[in-house]
C-alpha cells in the first residue's frame, strides 16, 4: 500500500458536486493498493497515519500525531500513486491492484479507520472525484508498508 499523506488546515473531496467528505485541521490521506496487499498492510499503514508525528509541538517541532491533535482524516482512494513511471511519457498502471482487489482494501481500511477514530471521512472508490485542500506548510509524506 502506498499512502501520500498531507497536513492540511482543511480539505474536501466532491463527488457529483456534493462535499461526501470534509475536515478541517488534519490529514488527506491518497491511498493507493498494490496486487500483493493484504489486510495487514491496511492496518499497519493506518496505525502510521494516526500516529506520524507532522503536527508541530508548542516548540514548532514535528512531535505531535494525528491522534495527539484529534485532527480530522480524509481518505481518498488515488490508484495513479502506484503507476510505473520509469520509461516513456506515459504512465503505466500495471502496478496498481485491480479494481476489485483495490476496492475491497480501500473499503476495508476506509471501515477500520472509521472503527478506530472516529473523525474520518472519505471519498468514494473508483468515483470522478474533485479534492480540494490547503496543504499546510506545506508537510507531504509517502508511506509505504
């Protein structure tokens, strides 16, 4: 699973002109699943997400988590994070889960997140989706587990 994590002060995601998720303060979580992920790939990137620490401390350090803060996630699904980049100008998605496999995990870390903190949102899987945000900082991280 590869996560592509921002701080933001607020973000949304729209699907058919409709906000279907929304946070202020917190994380924008793109999410995309590879063929060989599991169930526990799921659960070991979400506990990463909930407790990375990219919130600045009373002293301006990165020491604080998600979870410290009690920001809002937003979990967006992003096949494209997996895409094959190296050759030619045009990206290959052989990397990428297909889609059945990639939506079972989505919807599968999606209600997790949901079960284990409960200021999660999210978009909806294999939708035209229009993401808005402030990245704040701007602080972007890559996960991968």
């Amino acid at each position: 699973m590869i996560g592509l994590i921002q701080r933001v002060s607020h973000a949304s995601v729209r699907v058919d002109n409709q906000v279907c998720g929304e946070i202020d303060q917190g994380i924008l979580l793109l999410l995309a699943v590879e063929p060989e992920d599991l169930e526990s790939h799921a659960e070991r990137l979400l506990e990463k997400v909930l407790n990375y620490r990219v919130f600045s401390d009373t002293e301006g350090k990165m020491n604080l988590s998600l979870r410290d803060i009690q920001g809002g996630l937003l979990v967006v699904s992003q096949f494209t994070l997996a895409a094959n980049t190296k050759k030619g100008l045009r990206p290959s998605f052989t990397s990428a889960a297909p889609p059945a496999h990639a939506e079972a995990l989505y919807d599968y870390f999606a209600t997790r997140a949901s079960a284990v903190y409960d200021k999660t949102q999210y978009g909806i899987f294999g939708a035209d989706m229009q993401v808005s945000l402030c990245n704040d900082g701007p602080v972007t991280f890559s996960l991968q587990v």
